[in-house]
C-alpha cells in the first residue's frame, strides 16, 4: 500500500528538462545506445527523442499512454531492485496531458515502423505505418500551451529552461558508457545546430573530453575513494587552482550508481576545500557514487533526484579525506 501510494505522489513533468528527461531516461531504459534530443526552438515549439532502443510492441500501442501504464515493474517488491529509471507509468500520460504527444516506434520482430498519435487524456487515437529503423521517437510539441498561464511563463523563460535542460544532458552524456549522445537545437529558417555530443564509445574520461574538450580534462585530477562498508566514489575534481568562475550548477554533477541526482552535502565538502585554498573559484566536480542499491532509497521525490543514504557519514568522511589530499596535502 506504502509503494502505490508513493508511486502516485506528484507530479512529474514540472518543466522541460524534466520532459525531457522522462524520454532520455525511457531510450536508456529501452537500451538504446544512440540517443538524439532534437528541439526546434530551444524546446519551445518541440523536442524529440529517437532511440535505436527495443522499440515498442504492438500489443501496448493502445494502453502506452494511459496513466500508470508500465511495462517495467512487473512486482511491487521489484522497487527494492529497481534497475531502470522509469517503473511509475506517467511520464507519457503526463505529457500527453500537457502537449501534443506522437510516437513511431519498431521492434526487431516488426517489418515496418507505426506512428501513433495521441490525445490530451493518453486514448489513441492514430495509427499509421511509416518507415524507420528499429527504435523509438518521440516527438512533444507545444509543450504546456493547454495551460495558458504556464505556458506564458514558459515562453518568457525559455532560455532558463534551456539552459537547465542542457545541464541535465550534460550529466546524461557523461555517466552513459556505451550511449552515443547528441542534443540538437534547430532554430529560424532551419538552422540547426549540434549543442553537445558524446561518441558513446568509452570511459566517463572519454566523455569529458567530447564534451568540455581536452583542456578542461587536463585541469582535473582523478578521484577514487573505496570505503569498508562497500561503497565507492569515482570521479573527477578540478587541481587546486584549476577551477572555473562560472557558478557551480554548470560544472558540478554528481551520481549514484550512474543516476543523476543532487547532492548538495557533497558539493557543499568539495567547494569547501577547493575555496579554502583557491577563494572565489568553484572546481570542476564529477562523482559517481556506487552504493549497494539496498543501502538507499532513489524513491523519495517524484524526479528521483533526491536519494536518502542509509549510512551517509561515513562514505562522506571517506570523500572528505580524499578530497584533504588532493587539496591541502601538507595538512593530510
Ligand atoms: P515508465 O518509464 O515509468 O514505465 P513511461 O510513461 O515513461 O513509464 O513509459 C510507458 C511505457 O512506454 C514504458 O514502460 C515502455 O514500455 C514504453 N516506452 C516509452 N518510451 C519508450 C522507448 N523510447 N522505447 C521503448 N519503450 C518505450
Ligand atoms: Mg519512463
């Protein structure tokens, strides 16, 4: 009773990143590994999200859209070995409630690609065939222009929107290994522009560099920290002087066996020891926490970026220590 209660709770889709986050996270799930987010308009008029991922059967076309509808969770008690990043079955509900929702997809069992079409409350209401490779697109266009006061303050902040949107694809592009991923932005009269691309061929290293280039890599020093209990923390950190003036939200991500999540404690430790010996700078940070998943609990806010540590103190005493060599390493 505890579960469906929480798997009801909120709402998920507040904002674009979080829309577009539901459909990154739903080619991840599908085990895509060629992801491309293409916006028109810096997400304003549509975005996309075309995965070369399992594709969809035929047999959930009808009930894809529909509130609750998951092909994930096949047990309550699956929650405590949850592998995937969906299993409550709302974000397509969601934003089918909140734009205009369309979907071609193709399995490998299928000859041809479908494109289906959607209404406001998730009811199919088109089928079509179409050609395409095996995969999945979903396309989203004008996003909340149902709900006329939220889309007024979407439009005027659209390029806050963006930019936190771009933020997000950055911690997405970093922590997937093996996941080829580029963001589009196709502005005016059809310019399109690459904004950020991965090769999606290696390590979290490899990543950096398709992303920040190989002069922001050669300003951090790597990070690894293993504490008794059976957690590690792998990662990047800027060398002491090598930090950045730009603020901290754009050049600090952290995970939690390959999730994006907050972690305000941690980025709180690290800009703490940086500062103390480089003042008004914020150093690059990148961490990949690996914790045994029954050691916490991903499920406390709608947008799982929030996670409760069953033992916090400690792997963060651990983080710390580390953190001491790197920056102050007379005193260590
Ligand atoms: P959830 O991810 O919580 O299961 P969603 O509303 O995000 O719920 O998606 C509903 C269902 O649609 C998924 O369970 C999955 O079966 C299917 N689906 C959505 N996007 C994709 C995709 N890109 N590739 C394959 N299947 C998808
Ligand atoms: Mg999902």
């Amino acid at each position: 009773k505890a579960v469906v209660h929480r798997i009801c709770a909120g709402q998920v889709i507040l904002d674009l990143s979080s829309a577009v986050k539901e459909l990154v996270e739903n080619s991840l799930d599908a085990g895509a590994t060629s992801i491309e987010i293409a916006l028109k308009e810096y997400g304003e008029e549509s975005f996309q999200v075309i995965d070369n991922g399992s594709g969809i059967s035929p047999h959930n076309f009808k009930v894809l859209a529909l509130k609750h509808h998951t092909s994930k969770l096949l047990d309550f008690r699956d929650l405590q070995l949850l592998t995937t990043f969906g299993f409550r079955g709302e974000a397509l509900s969601s934003l089918c409630a909140l734009g205009d929702l369309t979907v071609e997809t193709r399995t490998k069992n299928e000859a041809v690609a479908t494109h289906l079409t959607y209404d406001r409350s998730g009811v199919l209401t088109g089928e079509r065939k179409t050609a395409r490779q095996f995969g999945t697109t979903v396309t989203v266009k004008k996003l909340f222009s149902n709900l006329p006061v939220r889309c007024k303050e979407f439009r005027r902040n659209i390029r806050k929107e963006y930019g936190k949107l771009i933020t997000l694809l950055n911690a997405y592009a970093l922590i997937s290994k093996g996941v080829r991923l580029v963001c589009t932005n196709t502005t005016g009269k059809n310019v399109k522009s690459v904004v950020l691309k991965t090769q999606g061929c290696g390590s979290l290293r490899d990543n950096i560099v398709s992303l920040f280039g190989t002069g922001t890599v050669s300003c951090l020093e790597p990070l690894t920290v293993c504490t008794s209990d059976g957690c590690t923390v792998e990662g990047f950190v800027s060398k002491s002087g090598y930090g950045s003036g730009r603020s901290m939200g754009d050049r600090q991500f952290f995970f939690v066996n390959g999730r994006p999540v907050d972690m305000p404690k941690v980025g709180k430790i690290v800009n703490e020891l940086y500062r103390g010996a480089n003042s008004r700078q914020y150093p690059i940070a990148i961490m990949n926490f690996t914790i045994p998943t029954q050691a916490y609990d991903v499920n406390v806010t709608p947008d799982k970026r929030k996670i409760f540590f069953a033992d916090e103190g400690s792997i963060l005493h651990s983080l710390r220590e580390a953190l001491e060599k790197i920056y102050s390493p007379n005193q260590a």
